[in-house]
C-alpha cells in the first residue's frame, strides 16, 4: 500500500498524491486468478458498506476485444488505435470519437463506426453474437464467462456486469481487464487492473503470468464521505484483560501475548488503573469477555472470565482462555 505521486493537473478524484492498495497473484494463468482478485476488490467496498445498487464492478477481456476488432480486418497498429478510442467512449462524444478513428487508422466512417459500436456490448450473450456475426472464434469469451460464473458462485454476481468497453488504457493488459465505479459513474474509477502476463518477461524478469489491480484512496474518500456507503460497525474485541493488582500486571502481559499468538484480539490497560476503570475501558472497547488476573487467580492458574453482555462469570484455566475467548466469539 505505497504512496505515489503524479504529475499532472489536480481534480476531483485525482491529486498529485495519493495512496494506493495495489494486489497481485503471480504465476496462476487461469481466470479463477482473476475472478479472486475482482472479490477482493469488491469485499473492500462491501466492508466499507457499499451495497450491489452503489457501486459496480465493469468486467471485460482484452482476449475478446482484440477477436471483435480483428473480426473488422484491423491490423494490430489499427487495434490498438481503436482500444484507445473504445477506452474513451463514456468521455468523449461517439461521432467525435469515430471521425477521430477514422482518419488515425485510415478507415472509412462504417468501419469506425462499427468498431465504436463494440463499446456497446454489454453482455455475454451479446459478445457471443458480436463473435458469431464476425466469423470469430467463439472459444474469445469463454475465459470472461468462467470469471463471471465463479463470481456468481461466490454471492458477488449482483456487483458485476459485463462491459466490453472496459480496455483499460495501458498497452501491456493481455486479458481479462477490470474497473470499479461508484453506480452513478459521478467520479472517476475506485479501481482498475487486470491480467498482464507478458510485463514481468518485457521487463526483464521472469516470464510469469501476473494479474492485479490498483485502488486509491481519493476516489474512495469522496464516496465515503458523500455517504454512498454505510459505516460498518467496527469489529469487537475478544477479550480485555484486567490486572486487579499491579503485580498481576506481568501474567496479564503473558496471557495477552499467548491469547494473540492463538488468534484471539486482545486488549489491557497500557497503566496502571483501578479494576473500575479498567472494567469501563473494556466496555468502551466492545470487549465481549473481561479476564480478571489477580492473586488469587495468578496462585490457582486461572483466571475471572465475565461475559460483558450478560453479566455471567466462570473461572477458566490460564490454558482455555484463547479457545473460551473463541468459543464465545463465533
């Protein structure tokens, strides 16, 4: 999660520096690789409160959209041109975007306009036929449709449409390519990336196939802050633990450190207080459980766990209390 700088002009959605969550799976080929990635950017959104109606996922495959425009007799000078122009379609007007192809790539106005107009595609279905129509192998889409399926298969298919307009800018995508947007498109991209498997060999390393993406904060921070997500509840503690004594201070240390190498979220107090407080503090903190170590405790080797939702108390061995703690959370 680096912060980086840009050189450019600052906007709504884009300063000159930001910080940015930047993921990647090294190595996997297969579209599964994808569909992981794409879930993970999405459970960002979805822990931060954004709902299926406020923000979208836009999935496409550069493998598809080079298939299409080849299915237009482009050469690969004139695909090129036209993954800059399809990447501009919700920017720039249509007409302007054609006329503009047209004379880049020496094509007629038809052919241009046909290229446009695989930016309206917006559906497998929709791609299968675009590749029929065009005498293409039909085999160009089924990577993208193994990725939607496995997103559907994970509950996350209410976030995602199909989007053949989606290229992404950079030259070095290679398959499937992606973008997040808040549903009413009023900023610019949560976040983008896809499949890059030729970058790593082109830049001297080892020839991997890589996919991952990129997520700023800007973007994310003006959703947050216009409210288009929902504050998720912050997750509660475990367990506090409380030194009656400041001799017990040293066992509290112990079992914090052994309650947390066992995966259980634990908390004390960082001075001395009195158990009031320190019982108040717990609270204040959502602790479920309040461990209680005096010298009493600390001499039979187990300690006071209270329930704070109930009131309940039990004493429990110094060795169960990570799995009461765990017990108690699930």
């Amino acid at each position: 999660m680096p912060q980086l700088f840009r050189y450019e002009r600052q906007q709504r959605g884009r300063l000159r520096e930001h910080f940015q969550l930047n993921m990647d799976i090294l190595g996997e080929p297969g579209p599964l690789a994808d569909a992981e990635l794409i879930a993970a950017a999405v459970d960002v959104l979805r822990m931060l409160g954004f709902r299926a109606d406020t923000v979208r996922a836009r999935v496409s495959d550069r493998r598809l959209a080079h298939a299409l425009l080849e299915g237009q007799g482009l050469s690969e000078p004139q695909i090129a041109l036209a993954y800059a122009h399809i990447d501009k379609l919700e920017r720039e007007p249509r007409d302007q975007l054609v006329q503009s192809l047209a004379k880049a790539g020496g094509l007629d106005a038809d052919t241009a306009g046909r290229i446009m107009d695989l930016g309206a595609i917006k559906s497998l279905d929709g791609a299968r036929a675009a590749l029929e129509r065009s005498g293409t192998d039909g085999r160009a889409v089924e990577e993208l449709a193994e990725c939607v399926g496995a997103l559907q298969a994970m509950g996350l298919g209410d976030y995602v449409d199909v989007d053949v307009s989606v290229v992404r800018g950079l030259a070095y995508y290679t398959g499937i390519v992606f973008e997040l947007f808040d549903a009413g498109r009023s900023l610019r991209a949560i976040c983008g990336g896809g499949r890059y498997d030729g970058l790593l060999h082109a830049l001297g390393g080892v020839d991997l196939p890589a996919t991952g993406f990129g997520m700023g904060d800007v973007v994310l921070g003006e959703l947050v802050k216009a409210g288009a997500g929902a504050a998720p509840e912050p997750p509660r503690l475990d367990a506090f633990l409380v030194a009656v004594t400041g001799e017990d201070l040293g066992e509290v240390l112990r079992l914090a450190h052994e309650m947390r190498d066992a995966g259980v979220r634990v908390e004390f107090a960082l001075k001395q207080q009195s158990m009031a407080k320190q019982l108040k503090l717990a609270a204040a903190r959502r602790a479920r459980l309040a461990v209680l170590v005096g010298p009493d405790e600390r001499e039979r080797g187990e300690a006071v766990v209270r329930n704070l939702d109930t009131g309940a108390e039990e004493r429990r061995p110094f060795a169960d209390l990570a799995g009461a703690a765990r017990r108690e959370g699930a």
